[in-house]
C-alpha cells in the first residue's frame, strides 16, 4: 500500500471543507458579527441570525449572503498539492463558510466550521501526526413580532430556528518502526444530530435593544467510527497483509446549552451602536459599529474573551445600494496570527 493512500483520508476531510464552503464560516460567523467581537445577540437582523438570534430574522424582508473566512488563505494553496497526492509536511488551517438565503420572517442557511493540521515531531514520539475536524450546519429559522407599540416605538420579537448536523473527526498518526518501515494509525469519526436554538430581542427604545437566546435547548449527536492501524513501507508496499479495522464504539451525546444575553445600544446623532453580550459559559463579548458617508461606510471594533484567551477584532463594511461587502479581522495573540473574514450580500 503507498504512504499516500494511508493520507488519502485526510486529503478527503479537507476537500470536504473546500467543497462545503462552495454552496455556502473558527470563531464566529457573518463578517459583521465577527467584526464586532461577536457580540451580536441584540444586533443581529440578517442570515447570521439563524445563528446568533433568529428573532433577527424580522428585521429584513430579502437577504442572499454569502461569506468565508480563515486563518491563513495562504494555505488553501495546498489543497491542489493534497489533491495532487503531494502532502504537505506542515498544515494549520481553519475554515468558516456562511451561505443563505432570508425572505421575509424565514430563513435558511448552511454554516461549516473546520480545522486541519499536520506536522512532525509531534508530542509523544509520532514522526508524522495529522488531525481534522470540521462540523456542517443546515439551519432553518423564523422570526415573528410577539407585541408592539405604534409608530414602532418597541417591539418584542421571538424566534426559532433548527440545525441538521454533520460532523467528522479524523486523526492520523505515524512513528518509524526502521529505515523502510513504519507503524501507520488512523482514526476516523462521523457524526449526524440536531440542536434547536430559541431567541428573543426587545427594543425597548429607538436607543436600548435587548437580546436573549437558549442555544442547544434540544440537541442530540450521534458519533460512529473506526480506527485502521498497520504496518506500511516507504517503498509502498504492505510487507504483513492489510491493515487492521476495527469498529469503534458508538457515542450518543449532548451539545451543552448555553444562554446568552446582549444589549445594542444606538446614541442619538452618533450613527453608532455599542454591543455587548455575556454567555453561560463565561464568555464575554464586547463591539462597536459606527457609520460614516451616509451609511455607505461602516468602521468595527470589538473584543472576546472566552476560556482566559482574548480576542480583539476590527472590521469594515461597505453598502452600495442593495449590495453590502463586509471585511473582518481577528487575532488571539497580537496580530501575529491573523483570522480573516469575507462576505458579500444583497438585501432588499
């Protein structure tokens, strides 16, 4: 057997993310949302929010948006090389894609988020080791207004929306056992589940908007799998028989529910709106969008801070009419590693 049948399924993991993304995405999604530190639970009203509220859904009577993001676009050079069955010796990429459509109170749209390394001298003793992850959304949602006030002087909107998901974990693991031959382990997971997310978002005033959301108030996932482990030479060839493959055991789980809350707040004749949103799960989120040109040009900031690892975003948004391009940035350690975000839009 060749070394790169052995890496074939990794080549296979990250194609899967490539072609996800092309009908449609590491830390957040929608270019906006991520540009504003993802403090969005009380600002969302375009397909991000089937997401990150899905009572924003009311907000927008036709949207189509589409939007990828990375860690490196440099690296999604290497898919032809992977495709081409020419590993690359080192890999570290993340990937988001969000594509979808809203129409009037309704929404769907198909999320991915994924990562994929590979390296040598990995920690303990492997020479070569390569892991990947990535999870698929199919989400539907609607938004309804529950009770208002004439004039729209305050509104309270609910909202729903349900996700389908795919899911697979794949690692690769392999250590010299001499000078022609070594010892080659992979394990590959699959998953298949749902998980139901339940929003709301009072605008209490024209200035104050508050949101609140349940996410993974129902949920179930579904991982099965099998590990392949076996004796390989350099030279291509299987010197004791085929590898070994065994079923793994099946694992039912749980997507903890988390419960977010957020508050927009747009001062009088500023043109701007600060956003901030604390999470169950300690997180918190901080932002700032602030319009320039009549609208036409929005400047973003904003600020995470989740599991002790902080991160600071900036962003730009640009509106022509009907069409909007949004452009992201985010880094973890002082922009020296830098996740970038596009996604372009039309909206009526």
């Amino acid at each position: 057997m060749k070394v790169h049948k052995l890496f074939h399924p990794v080549a296979t993991l990250i194609v899967c993310l490539a072609l996800a993304a092309t009908p449609a995405a590491a830390q957040g999604f929608g270019a906006r949302a991520y540009g504003m530190g993802g403090a969005y639970t009380a600002v969302a009203d375009d397909v991000a929010s089937l997401l990150y509220n899905p009572a924003g859904l009311t907000a927008s009577s036709f949207e189509a948006t589409l939007g990828i993001g990375s860690n490196d676009f440099g690296e999604l050079t290497k898919f032809q090389k992977i495709l081409q069955e020419d590993y690359p010796d080192d890999l570290n990429l993340g990937l988001n894609v969000l594509g979808g459509v809203s129409l009037g109170n309704y929404g769907g749209a198909v999320a991915v988020d994924g990562s994929a390394r590979a390296m040598g001298d990995c920690e303990g003793g492997p020479e070569f080791c390569a892991d990947a992850d990535y999870m698929i959304r199919y989400v539907v949602g609607a938004g309804f207004q529950a009770a208002g006030l004439p004039l729209d002087l305050a509104d309270l909107n609910l909202g729903a929306s349900i996700s389908l998901l795919g899911g697979r974990r794949l690692s690769h693991t392999r250590t010299n056992l001499d000078a022609a031959t070594y010892w080659g382990e992979t394990v590959d997971q699959r998953a298949k589940g749902y998980a139901l997310n339940l929003g709301a978002r009072f605008k209490a005033t024209d200035i104050v908007t508050v949101g609140l959301v349940a996410e993974n108030v129902l949920s179930s996932l579904t991982w099965e799998g099998t590990r392949t482990e076996g004796i390989y030479t350099y030279a291509g060839d299987e010197p004791d028989g085929s590898p070994d493959e065994t079923s793994l055991d099946t694992v039912k789980e749980r997507l903890d529910t988390v419960y977010r809350a957020g508050v927009a707040i747009e001062p009088p004749m500023l043109g701007a709106t600060i956003a901030a949103d604390v999470a169950s799960d300690g997180s918190l989120r901080f932002g700032v969008e602030k319009s320039f040109l009549l609208n036409r040009l929005a400047v973003r900031a904003g600020h995470a801070i989740q599991d002790d690892v902080r991160t600071t975003t900036v962003g730009l948004g640009f509106n022509f009419g009907p069409v909007r391009v949004d452009l992201a940035a985010g880094s973890s350690d002082g922009f020296e590693t830098v996740n970038t975000m596009l996604e372009g839009s039309v909206r009526f």
